[in-house]
C-alpha cells in the first residue's frame, strides 16, 4: 500500500512539473518559433512571460542578425523604426539580475538568451529587460574550442567551463561557446530551427540590421 501511494505521488509531482512548464510561440514573417523557457531561471522566465502577455514583442523587428552567431530581437524603438535607422539602443526602465546555469545551459544552437550591455558599464552582467537572442553559431574544433574555454575561464574567473558534453555538442551540432557564464540563458528553440537558420541568412546592412524587415507578428504564451 505505501509503494502504491508513493508512486501516485510521484505521478503526480510528474505531473504538475509538467503542467508548470512555458512555452512561447514567436510568429514571424518568416516563420513560427516555438521556444520552451527554463524554470531554473525564473526571474528571466517570468520577465520574458510578462512581456510576452503584455503584447511588447508584437510588431517588433529582429534588429540584428549576425551569420553563424545569433538573431536578436526586443528593442521597442523597432516596431515604427524607418528603413535604415540604427536600432539596438531601446530598453524598459529596469535590467534582470544574471542567472547562469552553465554548464546545465549553455550557448548550443537554439538557445535562448536576454541581450546585455558590455562589461565596461555593466560589471554585474545583469540582463537587458527586454532584448533577447536566440544562438545558431557554427561548429568548432576541438584545438578552437580549447582555446575558448581559456578565455571563458579567465572571463568568468573559473566560474564556468566548457565540459566534456559541452565539448561534444559544440563540435556536432554547433552553438556560441564565448558567451557562456556571462550571458544568460533561460530557454531553447523547440520548434522552428529552421526558420531562425532562415533568418540569420538574410542580408544585411552595416549595422547588422536586416534590409527587408523581419518582424515577430505576435508572441504569445501557448503552455
């Protein structure tokens, strides 16, 4: 009788951490993406549930999209911005205390991360409100990535390392191993790599900001 009970309890914990997880559906002009947000970054992932119920990322422009690095978005200057303008500035009135869970997340391809400013103004690493990126990267060798695991090392003041698994995934399926331990990552991409792929291929300007708009439609929660 004990053992049944204890394993309908743990049914059902099994459960309610189940019915407790977020994901978010980004409609974009080029696609839908379906990102998962982690619940051992709370502050991040309620945040990013905040904005996303008060509608801030609708209409908003991926404003800078770098080849084999990353797509980023959530800068609110960008939803009427003029073709051309410089865009990457705009913020809420608040920044996020830091949340790294490396080696548990990290900078693989399909993470989600909150943007910041550097560390010459902001030595806390504290996240930006509102912008955030999602990795695509490139794979690397095994000599590139021991010579990033040194820097990420003396970054963080051996307070993150790149691990034998993380070793692997950086070198098959590919990611952003520089930025580990100093950004923070609070989700991944579920579905819809393809369309990030898609869109961090398209052209453009000095700047990085693509020349044809690419907009998120809508986000919202959908789990």
């Amino acid at each position: 009788m004990k053992t049944f009970i204890l394993s309908l309890c743990l049914l059902a914990c099994a459960t309610l951490t189940k019915a407790q997880s977020h994901e978010v559906l980004i409609e974009t002009t080029e696609g839908n993406i379906r990102v998962m947000l982690y619940d051992d970054t709370p502050i991040h992932r309620d945040n990013f549930l905040k904005m996303v119920n008060e509608q801030f990322y609708d209409s908003l422009l991926f404003h800078r999209v770098i080849k084999s690095f990353m797509i980023q978005a959530g800068d609110p200057r960008s939803k009427h911005a003029e073709p051309g303008a410089l865009l990457g500035q705009g913020e809420v009135d608040y920044t996020l205390v830091p949340e790294f869970r490396t080696p548990k997340h990290y900078h693989r391809r399909g993470a989600l991360a909150m943007a910041r400013e550097g560390d010459a103004v902001n030595p806390e690493r504290r996240s930006s409100g509102c912008q955030f990126y999602i990795v695509w990267g490139k794979t690397y060798s095994t000599l590139e990535l021991e010579a990033i695991q040194k820097r990420v090392r003396e970054a963080t003041k051996d307070q993150a390392d790149i691990t034998p698994e993380m070793f692997w995934t950086y070198r098959k399926v590919g990611g952003s191993p520089h930025l580990d331990g100093q950004y923070t990552v609070f989700g991944e991409v579920t579905e819809g790599l393809d369309v990030v792929e898609r869109i961090q291929k398209v052209f453009t300007d000095t700047y990085n900001r693509p020349v044809d708009d690419v907009r998120i439609l809508r986000a919202k929660v959908v789990k």
